[in-house]
C-alpha cells in the first residue's frame, strides 16, 4: 500500500498523481491536505506514521519544492525520503538506499516528469544484501 500526502503548494501534483494511480489501479491512502494551508511537518509525520506502524511500504510527498517534506520525513527513524527531479536519482535512491518515500516540488518540476518519477520509484527494486544493505544499515545506527 502506498500513501500520499501533501501541504497547500503540493496539493495540485498531487491530484494529478492520485488521478494517474487511480487510472493504472494503484491502491493508495491518502493523509491529506484537501488544499487548505496547512504546515508540512505535519502533513510529513502523518504519512511517515503510517509506513513506520506498518501499514504502508512507500509514500509519496508533496510540497512547493520537495525540500521541506524531505528534510521532515528524513528525522522520522525507518523512514529514508529523497527529493527528485531527475529519473537516474529517483532510480538510484530506490536501488542503493532504499528509500520508502519519494518528495516531489509541485512547484519545481511538471505532471509528466512527476508521472514518470513516481513510476520509477514504486517499479525499481533496492539491491539487496552486500555493499548497500550493510550502508542502509549504517544508516539506521545514525538514527540513535
Ligand atoms: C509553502 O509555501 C512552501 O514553503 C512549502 O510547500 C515547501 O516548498 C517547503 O519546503
């Protein structure tokens, strides 16, 4: 299961994500905002909350830049978020860190690029064990 989440800046991407994952049967949750101002951190820790309880595996984030939602979500311990714009960082963070949440700039980058973003991330698998588990693990003792 997926869930997203959005401030006021992001909440227009994100209809139109939630309008593509809909289309391609996607199950996702969704933990708000509806468009009203609202302040990211809280929004962030809504949806880290639901991958760290278990009931999510990823998250989607959005914001005016991605900036703000990631910097939140990367203080939540379990939850690896990176902020993308370009195709080979949204591939490679799936691949060597693992990343569970992916932030995306509402205001930086277009629907297309947005589209094409998320489908790479929740279609490209971590490599397992080796050299990147042992770093993601590292990872996690950063967190204590
Ligand atoms: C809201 O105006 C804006 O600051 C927020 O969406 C985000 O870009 C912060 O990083």
């Amino acid at each position: 299961m997926i869930v997203l989440g959005c401030d006021h800046a992001g909440y227009p991407l994100k209809v139109e994500i939630t309008k593509y994952l809909t289309e391609k049967g996607v199950n996702f949750i969704d933990v708000g905002c509806d468009g009203e101002s609202c302040d990211y951190p809280i929004i962030a820790k809504k949806l880290c909350n639901k991958i760290t309880d278990g009931t999510c595996s990823t998250g989607l984030l959005f914001c005016g830049t991605g900036v703000g939602m990631s910097i939140c979500a990367n203080k939540i311990k379990g939850i690896r978020a990176c902020v993308c714009s370009d195709y080979f960082s949204a591939k490679l963070t799936r691949m060597h860190n693992d990343a569970n949440v992916l932030c995306l700039g509402a205001r930086v980058i277009g629907t297309g690029t947005a589209i094409e973003l998320v489908d790479i991330f929740l279609n490209t698998e971590f490599e397992k064990g080796g050299r990147h588990q042992r770093r993601v693990d590292l990872i996690s003792t950063l967190e204590d």
